[in-house]
C-alpha cells in the first residue's frame, strides 16, 4: 500500500514511533443533544456514505433502529425517555465512535496497522490489517466496535476519515439537519459548545455541559448535554469512561514486564547453565552402579 | 547413548505421546499466543500462515492442548502430592541450582520442584482453558467485563506458564540424562539414584 | 497504562519513549530471531470515491423543504458510458438546507435504485393473478382505445340547460405532486381537453384546507413567509403539525431561531413528538379540539389587550361593520338550512355603503363591528372550557397565551408551523383561519419571523396547486367553471372579477380576464378568439366538487369505469382503504403511472389478512406505466415557500421507463388519432387543443416551463409610452404584469410569469446571496414576482416605516418601497395611497371576519370530530359535529361511536419515512423497519400490553395488526370530565417495498372530509384497542 497519509499519530502493535512529524488541524465533531431530533438522517447517511446496509429488522417497542451498533450501522440513535418533576424529556444520543485521544480499541490491537489514529484525532479502522481477534472490542470504553459476521473484521466509525482527508465533513455532520452535529477544530467545537451550553443554563439546565471526557484523555467526538451531571441518562453514556484497568494492566504493564520476564527466564537459564555446568551423574553413583553390577553377575 | 536392559522405565509409550501432544501444542500455543501478546512477537504469525490464520487456529489448538493436559494431570496427579520431604527439598532448592545437591533430601519420581511445577502448570492451564473461552468470540459472546478480566488472565497464567515451561525445558537440558525419558521412556540407575533415590529403591528394591 | 486525566499531547510523549526502551530490548531481537518482518503497511484512508464522478444538481422529492441535491454518477459522461449514480449529498449552497438532507433525503440513493423500481410496461389482464410485460407500443394504444371508447360513451355535451358542459366523468385521474411543473401542466391540458373534471392531486388528502383558510383570510393560499425566514422569529409555536419529524431539514431555522435570538419554541400536540424533544414547553391536546384551544387565545388576548392595536386597525377588518343578518347562535351560524345540510351564506357579510364600500367605525364601538363580533363569540371559550375540551392542563394553556401575547408588540413576533394536524379535520381549514386570526391580532403577517407557515407535505403539491390540479381548478388559483354560476364568458368573467371593497385597493384580482384570456390561448392556441369567448365553450364546466371521497363513492356505486393514477397511491391515502379496495373492483380499467410499485396498482391482489381480495373476480384490466424520477429528469418543482427550483437530470431512467410528460405526450397523441380517423362525441377540444411541441409525442420541459411563464402573440405597446414595447412578438413576457385580456399574451399559468423570461430560466438561478434578513432573492425564482415573505407591506407601520428597524425588510423611500424583498405592494404606491397590504383582497385588509368565503362559517367554531370520544359538544350539545359537513350515506353508516371505539386514534407520519413511497426505499425501511403505534403507559397497562407486542388497532371500517411502542410520550387526558387516550398511528405501511410488509393504516379513518375542501379526517376517530 502506498504510503501517502503519513500523518500518524499512533499505530496498533507498532513498537517504534509512525511517521509524524507534519501537524495539522485536531478535528472534532460536536453532537448537540438538545438540538437534536432523532431523525437519523446522520445514520442513513452514513450508512449511504460508506456503503453499508444493515439488515431491515424489527420494531421492538422503540424507535431505534438499527437497534445496536452493526458492522453494517456505525452510528445509532438511541432514544430514552426521561421523566423528572412531572416533565418529560425525550434524550436522544447520536451513538458512535467518540475517537479517544486514548484509544482503548487501538492499545488493546495486536495486529500491527489494523488501528491508527490519525495526528487530526481520527481513529480509524483498517480492515485489511485487522485479524478479527475482538481485543478492539474489549478495549473500548463506549462499546463501539463490532467484528462483521461476513468477515470477521472489525468496523466502526471512521469519522469519515476518507472526506475529511480531501477537506470535507462527515457525512452525517454535512447532512444533520438541525445543526445538532457540527465539525471543526477541537478548540473552535469547544469555543461554540460554550455558546450552546450558556444558552442551555439560561433555558434552566443549571447543569448544561460539554462531554469531553478526560478519563479518554479527551475525545474528538464530545457532546453538549442538558444534564452533564448525569451522562447516563442518555441510554448509558458512561459518566467517567476510561480504557478498562484490567485492559490497562493487560495491554499496558504486563505486555512488556512479562516479556522482559521471559526474556529474563530464557538469558537466567543460559547464564545458568554457563556459569554453573550442566547436572549429571556423579562418579560416585556411576562406581556404585558398577560395583552393583559386577556384584549382580557374580 | 548406550541402551542398557537395566535402564529403569519412566514413562511409557502411551504417556510420552501425550507429553508430546501437549508439548506440541504448547509450542504453537506459545508461539501465536505472544503474537498477539506483544507486537515484537507479532511476525510469528507468519508461522501460521498469516495473523488471520494464528488467531483462528490458537483457540482450536488450546482446546486440544486443555484435552491432552487433562489427561496427562489424571494420570500424574498421584505422583504429585506434597511431602515433609518435598517440602525440605524445597526449602534447599537454592543448594540444589546452585549445583550443590549433595545433602538434597532423598525423592520420589518426582522431586518437591517438578510438583510444585505441576501444581502451577495446572492451575495455569485451567485458567488458560477458563479465560480462553470468555475470549473465543467466535464461539462466545460474554459480558465486556467478563471478556476484560479473561483477556488479562489469559495473558498473565500464559506468561506464568510460558516461564515455567522454560524451566521445565532447561531443567531437562541441565540435568543430564533426562531429557532421555521422553524420548525412550528410560533412565538410567545412576540418574535414578542420584537424582530421585526413593523411586531408585521403589525401582529396584535396594 | 492508564492515562486518567492526562492531556493526549503528554500521552504521546509517555508511550513513544516508552516504546523505545520496551523496543530496543525485545521487539529488535525477536523480530532478528525470527528473521522477518511484514511489510509494514501505513495507513492510507479509503479512497475518496467522488473524485472524478460527475455532479449534478437536483433538488429533493420528498417534501415540500425543495432541499437542495448534489448527485454524482459514475461515468465522466462519454457516449460509451452509462450514467450510475453513485452517490446524492446535500447542495451546501442551498439557502434552505445548506447542505443537510433529512434521513429520507440522505436516503435518496436507494429510491432511485429502488428494487421495486418499475422497469416495463406491463399489464394485469381481468380476472388474472399476474402481471404480464407489454410493449409501450401496445400498451399506449389499448389504453387510447379504452378511453376513448369510455368518453365516447359517457362524455356529456351539454347539461339539461343546454349549457356546453364538455364534462367527462366516468373516467377520473389523480395527478403526482412529485411531478415537475412541466408534467403538471401539460396533465392540465391534457385532461381538460378530455373534459375531465374527476380529478385531484395530492393536494386533495394534505393541504386543500390550507389554500382555503389562508385565502380566506390573506388573499392567497400558500405559506406565508419561507424556510429561511424562521430564523427571524422570537417565538415558535408548533400546533397542529410536527415540524422537525416531518420538515427537519425546514426545521433547522427553528433551531437556529432558538440559538441565535434566544427564541422560544412551544409545541401543542396529542403526542410528545419530535419537535417537543428540542422545546421549551410542551403542552398535550386532544386531537380535534384546536379550534378550542386557539380560540380560548383569541378571548384571552382580548381579555389582556395583548393585541398589537395599531395594526389591527390599519390592518385587519376589525372594524368593518357586518350586516344585520348575521348571528351565531347554539352552534350555528345564521342562514342554516338543516336538510341540505349547508348554509346560505348571504348574512355572512359586510354592511357596504352607497359607492359598494364597506362601512366601519374606527373606534370599534359599533356592535356589529367585526372587533365586538369576534370579542362575544369566543367570551365562551375561557381558559376552564379549554382545558375541559382539550385536556390541555390549565396553566401550560395559559403560558402558551402569555408567550404568544408578548409578540403583540412592534419587535417581537412570532410564527407558527404547521401541517396536517390541522388540515385533516371536518373543521380543517377553520383550524388554520383561527391561527390566521391569531396572527393578525398579534400583527405577525407580513413580517420577517412571523407569519402563518403551512408545511406543505410532497415536493411539488405546492406547485400542482398552483397549476390547478383539483376538480374544480384552473392554474394560478382561477376557478373551472361552474355549469350554473359560469355558463358563459361573460358570467365567468363577471363573478371571478371582484370589485374593490374600499377606495385606492390593489385588488389584484380585478385583472383575471388578463389572467384568464392569456390561459385560454395557452390551452386552444390560435383556435381561442374574441369570437369564440377564447373557447370557453371547450372547457369542462363542472356541476359538483369531484373529490376524491366523492370520486371513490361513485366508484362504489359503479359510476366511473377508468382511473388514470399518475405518480399517487390512493388505496394507501384516501380513507376507509377497504371502501376503496371495493370501489376499485368496480373500475373497467386503470392505469398507473408510477416510478415505483404501489399498493394501489396490486389492489387485485390476495395479501392474506391486509388485503383479502379474490384476484379472479376482479375484473378490472390494470396498466402500470414506469415512469422517472426526480433523478432523470429536467424541470421545476415549487417548495413550500413557494419557490420554483429548476433541476437537472443526472441518469436514465432504469429499463424502458419514460418521463410523465413523453407518456401524456403519447397518449395525447394517440387519443387525438383516434378522434381524427374515427370521429367521437365532443371532439372540438380534443382537435383543437393547442399542441404546438416539436415533437408532440414528447414535449420538453424547456418548451413547457417558458409557456408557465408566457410570451408575447403580438407586439404589447406600453401604455406609458406608445413608443415603446411591454414585450415584442414572440418574445417571452417579463412577468404577469404584461399579461393581456385581448389574446395578444399566451400564459399557462399566470402566478408563474416571470419563471423563464427573456433573460432564461430564472428557476435555474443560483445566487446565494443574503439581501438582508437571510432573504435570497437570487436563488431559484419565487411566485408571485419572485417575492418571498407574502404580504411584505404589514412589516411597515401605515406610514411605510418597519415596525421592527431591526427586521427591516421594505420600506418607503420616498418614491417607491425597497428593500430586502420584492414589496408585494404596488411598488409606487405612497403609505397614504390608503392601499392595503393584502392586495389579493378586494378591501385590502386581513380578515378577522372572512365574510362569506368559507362554506362553514365567517368565525371558527369548535365542532367535534365526526367521531368524537366525547358523544358530546359542551358548547353547544345541540350542534356536536361540524353542521355543514358534507358526508354520504354509505360513509355515514361505516361511523363508530365512543361505546364501540372508546379510543382517539390519530393517524401521522414518521421522519424516518415518506409517505409510501419510502418502503421500497432499503435505507429508510432499515431506520424504521416494521409498523407500530404508540400507546401510553397507563393503557398499556390497563390491557396488559408491553412494549413491542402485537397489538390489533380496529376502527368501524377495519383493523391494523401492529407492534406497541409503550410510551411516556403519549398520555391519558381528562376531557369533558372523562379519561380520553390516544393512540398514535404511523400511516407508512403496505405489502409493496423492502420494509416489513404491515397493513395499510387508512382502513381505519372515516370518509368524511373537511367542510371546505373535503381533505379527509384521518386525524381524530374512534378506534378499539386489543392485544393479540
């Protein structure tokens, strides 16, 4: 493959820096939950974008559908309803690859290139290095990737990293049609997400806010939520996600202490053996099998 | 190596094949198992036929590496239980690596060493076989968390058991004469006596 | 490596130096040890697919938002390639929808690669179970000779008065508001020359009563200010609509209003919706009681003077004088004649001095002045009967009063969107007049932000609106005439000229012979001449409204044998669809003409329980023509805010369908053949039908469009200046404005004039530019005279200063009004002209009081439902339904009363879909796959029902089967001392398309219409709820 976007932050299963030494723009996208409809034009656009088709499935006694995440649904809407001091609110989460700076999916990769996040803070996928060992599942904090049941690959949201490399938004931000998905810097979201969240305090959410969690070390895809305080009221948007502790001991502390510990094994063995000589037989056992022997045919 | 009548038999045909099958399959195990541990270990995929076709084989593979050590446990589990003398043999293990194995204490087929590795290789191989299966997404779909936790005792008991297969290995090097026993079945008396003397006697009645 | 809190800048840093210890240690010797390495592939992001793929523009096919379409096919257009299209993104230059589509319009790519796409002719023989493909050949002509045969028959010359009638009814046809201007126009000629009267569009089920309400009151019939403009606006009430599910993409300026002005934004409706997800304030109303409800705002404006006075007076008819006829007493209006079941309308009316002026008293005191009217009839409607009819809580009815009373001041106003929940209703268009009355009181027509937005639903119903249509219509809201009213020219021509009702109106209508005469040389060529009354005579007169209720009943009694169904799908949209399945079986002959597979055009077919029909003794033979989409096409479809985008085609069409207009191109063509060599009854239309197209098998839409527009037959002298010309022969004319009543101006609809001058296609314009107030007069073209914000004049104080400086988008400058917008004024007409800003009104004011011109009633009044849960009018127990409804017998019988069907069902449509059409459209049915209805907790509970349970939804004329959504989203309401639950209906369902096949949700509403324009009540009826 031709090496043409060098401009790589992170790589799966790499061991020595990608190539990175031209910065651009950090992108983010903004989801504006109160400005959203749950319309789902961002999921078929999607969806037509990128070429997938989900499966047409059922009503469940809700409007989501797709009801999950699919290797064929990247982004679903997921709608609950909220009732509190006799007023009620519909919550609608846009759900997805939010595109950690810290990327669980892309610490938890064995797969060298399967996973690179891009110096913009895209996160993408590339299905051709993916082996289909499920590790980017496990070390997702939002539950986002799924492995295909046709190839056994893993897909998600690629931010639409093949538009904005030609300077185009995301699909589903160009189509929302609300204006509830913005796109841009990080900073400019940030700066315009302060403008919505003000907006939001002076229509009585006292607790308006920017979802950007650092437990992630931040994420490049954020929302602006009415009820900041409470993410999971929004269908189970974690309130401090971070990579998993047990991914962190897995992908992080154990990866190279227990190699360096086989390693120390294999070298303590070899020292071992040179410095000590190998265990054989002593003379003496050997004189007293002898004698045993000249005895027993006596 | 001379072959002499009088060598004592340790193993016989029936477990040696299945000390193999499981050595075998540890091999692969280890070797596909650190490429997805650490990427240096990553090109031994290639090994496989490609990463694609390590991470399909593996988890067949250690299902029939759980099978054959199972086997290999019942039939040694007798053999393994700890002792006063074992434990004393333990407790010299130092004098013992450093070469110095004169006043061990005197051992059965197994010394408290090859038990304890017995022991810890068990246990590992259930954790193994246990975590394996919470992480085999083509077969289960278990809770994030339960996958989380299995991923990392995965990793964990494999390097556990990968360190002390290596003793194992090396052990078999370093003490001459034994490696011998997996491949013929015997040992000689000599190595009898000296290294495990109570199953020397067990052997030949002196 | 757990990174908790640590910015990523540092993360990186950490693990790349990191990464160099654990690297050079182990990585370097293991790779050594093994002794290879893979290629170590980078990451290159998937290719960007567009790069090369030819774009064209097009606008969207489903709502009436017209957003704008980027569509990319594959090929860079060589002769050897065949255009794919790969791709369709929304237009980022669009004024409206910059860029955004909706989930349907994002969807688009599957409607047109839809496998139920239609590919062949094909027909379904009597009796048969199958289709069976024919050639277009074969299939034009086998339909030529059965219509033929069928008018030959049944056409009517002449009517017992011996008036030329020309009227042809047993044969009737639906038109498609998804057509261009262009197939719109030419189905026009093409059916009046054939004297067909049976006819209605879309128009018919969706917004009829809007042109009636809004004309009544404003002058003309259609929203009154434009997508864009609702970012102006300080607050937002949804009522009787669902704005961001229906309209997201229109929508989004609500939302912008909200973020940009601090707007409110309030939503009135039996659900929770989509809409209320992003308000302020949500109130619940009992489907059917808005008229309550708006009216307890008017009493409760009136009872705090939240009214902005100065405009009132100047203008509205607040303090015209009514005659002494009038009254309103028990429910009903004076002049009700109980067995007709109508009302004379005579007392409805103004006292008119001497010179024919109406007679007013400034100082309201009069108490017959339209102010004290209005004042005593809605002092009953207190805020406890509208929350006792409503089951609106108390005190959120109040709150939405106090928030639209504060827009009664000069610079605050306040809009309101709304769509079918207020036209399908008995009192449809009363709904929407009390709004408009509202809007007045509070002095927010005419300005920027304000208005009275009726949402319309298909992409082009406005535009087949505009060209007329429906049975009774001719293009640009002229009349068809009436067989009894117009006889004659010059009957016509007299009763459709109105006199101004005040000094110095515009009264705008006072040209129609200009209007009229430049129709009739469009319609007959150099056939119409002074002689022949422009050949009057030709045109069909019609002897009653052919609406689609009536056309299904006389298709149930057996009186129509042939149905032309152009792009529609009536068995899923007219109501009580198992009446209609019936009256279906009873047609001779049908064709369909459609891009995609409809229930209607497989009506003969068994589909177990939502459809149980016996192929074989339905003999009806059915013809299904493919026709093209959007996609494939050229032309112009009108968006709500009425403005004409032209859009260009982007692929051919799949297999052998053809364009609408190349398939009444060659039925025309055929049909005149067959008059020409076989003679037949009524031929003169036929034969003398202009038909001046370069190839009359196919008329472009370029040809088309510039006769929407219209061109000079003679050389127009300008009056001003006898030197020089208005237009020279043959040119095309520069607007409506040069149209003549002496045959020297052809124009096929004059509204449009000014569509395709001499300077070319004004549709196709792109010019972006925000003149001021985000009105972009460069963009596309807009009727009337590319104005966009209607009635423009109002946002002016009388003196011609805004009322608002900071919305100021005309005003006088001393010589003329300029400004942001066209004025929709007479440009040179100085503030103390005394013209009023609503010029199509002969007395140049708004209308409080609409005087005679709806069937039902000067003021609204709340009526019941025919169905009603109540059984009751606690206003007048007397009067409970709509006295002046018009309803057959047949229909009358298939009604249920609240003992049998104690449930509200109220029917409405999803934002993941478009009406029927989208089923067969893979992307949407995957975002909304199976048909559901909603129900509350409180009767789930009650019936032990849980979410996602098959529940069966029967009404007097049938039932769905349908999965629950159990939701906090709808609930039980206490009206009239009573528990009322609703139970909500998404209507997109059928067997035709790739969604799971469910039934057709209008077997469930009544066939019964709205007083004025018979728009079916599909909003408010009895239905019984079970668990299956």
């Amino acid at each position: 493959m031709a090496l043409q976007s060098l401009d790589i932050l992170r790589r799966s299963a790499t061991t020595t820096p990608p190539p990175g030494v031209r910065k651009g723009v950090e992108v983010a996208k903004l989801i504006d939950v109160s400005a959203c409809i749950g319309c789902k034009a961002c999921q078929v656009a999607c969806s037509e974008w990128n070429d997938i088709r989900a499966e047409v499935g059922s009503c469940v006694g809700v409007y989501d559908n797709p009801t999950d995440l699919s290797a064929q649904a990247w982004t679903v809407m997921r709608f609950a309803e909220h009732e509190e001091k006799d007023r009620l609110e519909w919550l609608i989460r846009k759900d997805g690859c939010m595109h950690c700076a810290d990327p669980g999916c892309l610490k938890s990769c064995p797969s060298p290139g399967a996973i690179i996040q891009y110096a913009n803070g895209i996160v993408d996928f590339h299905q051709e290095n993916c082996i289909g060992c499920g590790y980017c599942v496990t070390g997702c904090p939002f539950n986002v990737p799924r492995i295909s049941k046709e190839d056994s690959k893993a897909y998600k949201c690629s931010l639409c990293s093949d538009r904005v490399a030609v300077g185009q938004e995301p699909a589903c931000v160009k189509t929302c049609p609300t204006g509830a998905i913005q796109f841009g810097s990080k900073e400019d979201m940030k700066d315009y997400a302060a403008e919505r969240v003000a907006d939001l305090k002076r229509r009585g959410y006292e607790q308006a806010g920017l979802y950007d969690p650092q437990g992630v070390g931040g994420t490049h895809v954020m929302y602006v939520l009415h009820h900041s305080d409470r993410p999971e009221l929004y269908s189970g948007l974690p309130a401090n996600p971070s990579i998993s502790p047990l991914v962190s001991l897995w992908k992080g502390f154990a990866k190279p202490l227990a190699t360096l510990a086989l390693a120390g094994v294999a070298l303590g063995s070899l020292f071992h053996y040179v410095t000590k000589g190998p265990n054989e037989v002593s003379k003496e056992i050997e004189d007293e099998i002898e004698a045993e022997d000249k005895e027993g045919t006596k | 190596m001379i072959r002499d009548p009088k060598d004592l038999k340790r193993y016989n045909a029936s477990e040696r094949a299945n000390h193999w099958v499981v050595g075998i399959s540890f091999i692969l195990l280890a070797l596909s198992g650190l490429a997805f541990f650490h990427p240096a270990f990553f090109p031994l995929t290639q090994l496989f036929g490609g990463p694609v076709w390590a991470r399909i084989l593996h988890p067949y593979v250690g299902v029939l590496m759980a099978l054959a050590f199972l086997v290999i446990f019942l039939r040694f589990k007798h053999l393994n239980r700890m002792t006063a003398a074992d434990r004393e043999w333990l407790a010299k293990a130092r004098n013992m690596v450093d070469g110095n194995d004169h006043d061990m204490p005197e051992q059965g087929k197994y010394n408290g060493g090859q038990k304890v590795m017995f022991w810890v290789l068990a246990l590992c191989m259930l954790l193994m076989t246990l975590s394996g299966v919470a992480i085999w997404r083509a077969w289960f779909g278990f809770d994030i968390t339960v996958v989380r936790l299995g991923a990392v005792v995965h990793a964990a008991a494999g390097a556990v058991m990968i360190a002390m297969i290596m003793v194992h290995v090396y052990a078999a090097i370093w003490v001459k004469g034994t490696i011998r026993a997996m491949w013929y079945g015997t040992v000689t008396r000599a190595w009898a006596k000296q290294h495990h003397r109570g199953w020397y006697r067990q052997m030949t009645g002196k | 490596m757990d990174n908790k809190g640590t910015p990523s800048v540092g993360v990186k840093i950490n693990r790349r130096q990191f990464f160099r210890i654990s690297a050079a240690g182990v990585g370097a010797s293991s790779a050594a040890l093994v002794g290879v390495m893979p290629t170590a592939a980078q990451a290159e992001v998937r290719q960007y697919k567009l790069t090369r793929a030819r774009e064209v523009r097009n606008t969207c096919t489903y709502c009436s938002v017209g957003c704008g379409l980027l569509m990319y096919s594959l090929g860079g257009g060589p002769k050897n390639a065949r255009a794919e299209i790969i791709h369709i993104e929304g237009d980022p230059d669009h004024p409206v929808s910059r860029g955004a589509l909706c989930p349907k319009g994002a969807g688009l790519l599957d409607f047109i690669h839809s496998p139920g796409r239609l590919r062949y002719p094909e027909v379904r023989e009597p009796g048969s179970n199958a289709w069976k493909r024919i050639s277009w050949h074969e299939a034009i002509e086998r339909i030529a000779k059965l219509m033929k045969a069928d008018r030959d028959a049944n056409v009517v010359d002449k009517n017992a008065e011996g008036v030329p009638v020309n009227r042809w009814i047993s044969t009737a046809m639906l038109t498609a508001s998804a057509s261009s201007n262009e197939t719109g126009i030419i189905t026009q000629k093409f059916m009046r020359s054939l004297g067909i009267v049976a006819t209605d569009a879309q128009a018919r089920v969706c917004h009829g009563p809007t042109v009636s309400a809004l004309a009544s009151t404003f002058g003309r019939g259609a929203m009154t200010n434009s997508w864009v403009d609702i970012k102006n606006a300080d607050f937002i009430l949804v009522m009787g609509g669902n704005a961001a599910e229906a309209h997201p993409v229109g929508f989004r300026w609500a939302i912008e209003a909200k973020k940009q002005r601090g707007a409110k934004l309030v939503v009135v409706d039996p659900r929770f919706n989509r809409t209320a997800a992003v308000a302020d304030h949500y109130m619940p109303i009992r489907a059917g009681s808005d008229i309550a409800f708006l009216g307890g705002v008017i009493n409760w404006l009136i009872a705090h003077d939240k009214i902005h006075w100065d405009y009132v007076k100047a203008y509205t008819n607040a303090a015209a004088i009514v005659g002494e006829g009038y009254s309103f007493d028990e429910g009903l209006f004076s002049g009700y004649d109980a067995e007709k079941g109508k009302y004379d309308r005579a007392s409805w009316s103004y006292e008119l001095d001497a010179a024919g002026n109406i007679r007013t008293d400034p100082t309201l005191a009069h108490p017959r002045c339209v102010w004290n009217l209005m004042k005593a009839h809605y002092s009953r409607y207190t805020p406890e009967m509208v929350t006792n009819l409503t089951g609106t809580p108390q005190d959120g009815f109040l709150k939405v009063c106090e928030l639209l009373g504060e827009t009664a001041v000069p610079n605050k106003v306040g809009t309101i969107l709304y769509a079918l929940g207020w036209t399908q209703h008995t009192v449809g268009a009363q709904n929407i007049r009390t709004m408009a009355m509202i809007q007045l009181l509070l002095g927010n027509i005419g300005m920027p932000g304000g208005g009275v937005n009726a949402l319309r639903g298909h992409s082009n119903i406005q535009g087949l609106s505009d060209l007329g249509l429906l049975s009774t219509a001719l293009p640009g809201y002229l009349t068809l005439p009436n067989e009894k009213a117009h006889p004659g020219f010059t009957d016509y021509i007299a009763k459709t000229t109105p006199k101004a009702l005040r000094e110095g109106q515009f009264n705008y209508w006072s040209n129609t012979p200009k209007f009229f005469v430049s129709l009739m040389k469009w319609f007959w060529g150099d056939k119409a001449t002074k002689d022949n009354n422009w050949g009057y005579d030709w045109l069909p007169k019609w002897d009653k409204l052919y609406d689609v209720l009536q056309v299904t009943e006389l298709m149930h009694q057996g009186k129509i044998n042939g149905f032309i169904v152009q792009g529609f799908n009536p068995l899923a949209s007219f109501p009580d669809a198992n009446k209609v399945v019936e009256a279906f079986s009873k047609l001779k002959y049908m064709v369909i003409i459609d891009p995609i597979a409809t229930e209607t055009s497989t009506f003969w077919q068994n589909q177990g329980e939502s459809n149980n029909v016996d192929p074989a003794k339905i003999q009806t033979e059915v013809f299904r023509l493919p026709s093209t989409c959007f996609a494939e096409e050229d032309g112009a479809i009108v968006n709500s805010g009425r403005w004409l985008q032209w859009h260009w085609k982007g692929a051919e069409p799949p297999g052998e369908a053809k364009g609408d207009q190349e398939i009444i191109g060659e039925l025309f063509v055929a049909l005149r053949e067959l008059y020409r060599k076989e003679g037949g009854k009524v031929a003169e239309p036929i034969l003398n039908l202009s038909w001046p197209y370069r190839d009359p098998a196919a008329p472009t839409p370029e040809e088309l469009a510039k006769e929407l527009n219209g061109r000079a037959l003679a050389d127009i002298p300008d009056p001003k200046d006898p030197t020089r010309f208005l237009a020279r022969k043959g040119e095309q004319l520069p607007g409506f404005a040069v149209l003549q009543d002496d045959g020297s101006t052809l124009c096929a609809n004059w509204i449009f004039s000014g569509c395709w001058t001499q300077a070319g296609n004004q549709m196709a314009r792109r010019d972006n530019t925000d003149t001021g107030l985000g009105n972009t007069p460069g963009w596309a073209w807009s009727w009337p005279a590319n104005r966009r914000i209607l009635y423009n004049r109002a946002s002016c104080t009388p003196e011609g200063k805004p009322w608002d400086p900071s919305r100021k988008l005309i005003a006088w400058n001393g010589e003329k009004w300029a400004g942001a917008d066209v004025p929709d004024f007479k440009a040179d007409a100085a503030p103390d002209s005394g013209m009023g800003p609503f010029i199509m009104n002969p007395e140049g004011i708004g209308r409080l009081f609409c005087v005679d011109k709806l069937v039902d009633g000067p003021f609204p009044e709340h009526y019941e439902p025919m169905e009603s849960p109540l059984g009751t009018n606690p206003l007048h127990p007397k009067v409970v339904t709509s006295p002046a409804v018009r309803i057959f017998k047949s229909d009358r019988e298939r009604l249920g009363t609240h003992k049998d069907f104690p449930y509200v069902g109220t029917t409405y449509r999803l934002t993941e879909h478009f009406q029927f059409w989208t089923k067969s459209v893979r992307l949407s049915a995957i975002a909304q796959p199976e048909q559901f209805v909603e129900i509350s907790e409180t009767l789930a509970r009650e019936k032990g029902i849980a979410a996602g349970d098959w529940v069966k939804v029967s009404s007097k004329r049938g039932y769905i089967k349908a999965r629950a959504v159990v939701t906090k989203r709808v609930k039980a309401l206490t009206v009239n001392k009573q528990t009322v639950h609703q139970i909500g209906i998404p209507l997109h369902w059928g067997w035709e398309g790739v969604a799971k096949k469910g039934f057709l949700t209008n077997v469930l509403p009544p066939a019964v219409g709205d007083c004025n324009t018979q728009t079916p009540e599909y909003k408010a009826f009895l239905v019984n709820l079970q668990k299956i």
